[in-house]
C-alpha cells in the first residue's frame, strides 16, 4: 500500500516538482502537508533510483560539478538529478541541521542550483524546554515562508489535525513494536525503509495512519515465533541488494525486528500546540544530540524487544554511524548483544561491499544460531 502510494508520489514530484517542498528525512512536514504542498526528500527518491539501478549517470553529474566521491551517495543522487535537469525547480527547499551533516551542503547548492528559498532548522543538541521552544519558533517561521512560497495560507486547524493523525499513526506503530517480538513477520527488511519514511516524511498524511494501521492488523495475524534469530538494525537498509534481502527479508532463520530510524522520535504529542510537538519530535528524538543518545535509544530497545543481536549498517559518507560504530558495538556487546559491523553503500550499488558483505552478513547470523545452542 504504502509503496504505491511513494511510487506515484515520486513519479509525479520527476514530472512536475512546481509548488511543491524538497525536504530532508527529519524535518516535521505537517505544515506542507495541512497545506496541502508535495514533499520529496532524497533519501527516498535516491533508493527509488537505485532499485532501478540507473543512479550511476547523477551520481557521475554530481562529481563533475565538485561533489566528493567520499559524500553520501543518496545527496550525490539528489544533486545529479538537480545538476542534470531531470529534478525541475520546486517551490523551496528546508532542511535540519540533523542528523546529516551532507544535507547542510547539499540542500544550500540544491537552492542555489534551481535559485529558490532555502529555509534551515537549527536544532540545538539539549532536549529542554528552550531548546523546543526555540525550534517551534522557527518551524513557525517556516510556516509563513512556505505560505509565501506555495501562494496559500496555512489553515491552524488543518495544522492541528494533521498532528492528531500523527499521533493516532504513532500509537499504531507503538503497539506493532509492543506485539512485534512475539510473532513470525520475515518481510521485514524493505518494509522498514517504508516505516522509516511513514514516521517521517509521511507523520500526519491519513496515508501513514492507515499504513501503521494496517501493520498493527498485520502482525496481530502473524503466526508466533519459533526458532529464527531476532536483529535490531542500525541506519539505512540497503534493499536494492538482493544478496543481502535473501539473508535478511523472507528468510526463516533471521528476522529484522526495527530499524532506529523507524524508533527514533516516538515522543509526546499535543494536537492543541502543533509547533511545539513537531519541535519534540525532532529535538529529543534519538538521532539528535551526541551518539551515546542513539546507542542508548537502541540499547533500550533491544531489551524490550529481546533482540538477539544488533547490526550496524555503516552508509558510505556518513559520518555520524560511522563514528559511533564502534563505541555502540562495545556497547551492546558488554551488554549481551552480539553486534555486526557492515560497511556498504544502501544508495551506490559500486560501492556496495558485495561479496564480502554477504559472507559477513552469514557469518553474523551462523554466530547468533551457535549462542542460541550453547548451554546456559
């Protein structure tokens, strides 16, 4: 379901991207949505480009014009696409200044590319009260440009309903994580990537609603679990890699249970103060602030969801996995969670770790069978 709505969003956004926003991941789109504006950010379009294996030409683009080849290749795509001509100007551009540090550049050459408004969240590392505060108010502010932007006025009650859904979408995909350790649901590895985007990008659309909606329902339905492994994973998951989709999605020995980008900003939210909880969201959740809140985040969940281990999926370029990839493994395993450590490219498929990466892949799973097996 949520996959065909994303294909024809995508598709229209290539055809015709006037009046609509290019976002980034973490940044709260109920102000487009209740404004009824398009969204489109790269971490979603890029892994649609790359499971048509047509990402090598913008890529190759985005180099010739003074991209590194060292910088994340989902900005890599989206810059190719702008610098070709094949992503048209939209109306603006906003971003968050986290987690990614490459959507700071990239987003600030995309507005100059296609010469529209750029707007930038600054959000602070603390999760006080101030710290929301200060976030609400420039969301505020992104409010009345976007306004200015899109030649339509913001209707506060469309704002606070779209946050009610975003709520109700939330308590859906509580209740799935609560249910979720107890059943057999193997689908589990292009279906996150869906869940991370419908946690975000898709917060307060009745679409996401629905799609967690139909998960709960979904998993209710799932038979219970028997002897396969059970793994938290870190960051993107490269879906376009069959090799990797054979081990981790359809596969009776190991499932993925959650992704921390799927987790990371379940908070409290008030429809009555839409700004304020958008600020919530993207402030205390756990891909903000220093990296012992993320390892910290997926430690708590990995109990609670009796993981039996943990994967890291190390993203070409970017640097905050790649930082705290190894203080979160001597985390999690000082804490009883056998960890694997995969480097690869969920966006570059010529930099995607290929055969070495699949034997790591099955050695990992082979590892967490034989500590089922041995004896307490």
């Amino acid at each position: 379901y949520l996959q065909s709505y994303t294909a024809r969003l995508l598709s229209g956004m290539l055809s015709d991207p006037s009046g609509a926003a290019v976002v980034n991941l973490f940044l709260p789109c109920e102000i487009f949505h209740a404004l009824g504006v398009k969204i489109m950010a790269p971490e979603a379009l890029a892994c649609y480009i790359a499971n048509t294996a047509c990402e090598q030409p913008f890529i190759e683009a985005a180099e010739e014009n003074g991209a590194s080849d060292t910088f994340c290749s989902f900005h890599r795509v989206l810059l190719g696409l702008a610098e070709t001509g094949v992503l048209k100007k939209p109306a603006l551009v906003a971003n968050t200044t986290c987690v990614c540090d490459a959507n700071q550049l990239s987003f600030r050459q995309l507005a100059d590319i296609w010469k529209v408004p750029q707007f930038v969240v600054d959000v602070p590392y603390e999760t006080g009260s101030e710290a929301i505060s200060y976030v609400a108010g420039q969301l505020l502010a992104l409010s009345r440009m976007a306004e200015e932007c899109v030649h339509k006025k913001l209707d506060e009650n469309e704002l606070k309903a779209a946050v009610a859904r975003s709520i109700k979408s939330q308590d859906y995909f509580r209740r799935y994580l609560a249910l979720r350790p107890e059943v057999h649901f193997p689908e589990a590895m292009t279906p996150e990537l869906l869940s991370a985007v419908a946690n975000h990008l898709y917060l307060g659309l009745p679409e996401s609603e629905r799609y967690f909606r139909m998960l709960l329902e979904d998993v209710k339905k799932a038979p219970a679990a028997g002897a396969e492994k059970k793994i938290i994973w870190m960051h993107i998951l490269p879906n376009y890699q069959e090799e990797l989709k054979e081990i981790f999605q359809g596969n009776e020995r190991i499932e993925v249970l959650a992704s921390d980008l799927t987790y990371d900003s379940l908070v409290h939210m008030d429809p009555e103060k839409p700004y304020e909880s958008m600020a919530r969201r993207i402030v205390a959740g756990s891909m903000n602030g220093p990296g012992s809140r993320r390892i910290s985040r997926t430690l708590d969940i990995a109990r609670r969801m009796k993981a039996d281990g943990i994967l890291i999926f190390c993203q070409w370029g970017c640097k905050q996995t790649q930082g705290i990839a190894l203080a979160a493994k001597r985390t999690f395993e000082e804490n009883g969670f056998p960890t694997l450590i995969l480097d690869g490219d969920a966006c570059d498929r010529s930099n995607s770790g290929g055969a070495q990466a699949v034997t790591r892949a099955n050695a990992f799973v082979e590892e967490l069978e034989l500590r089922a097996a041995r004896p307490l």
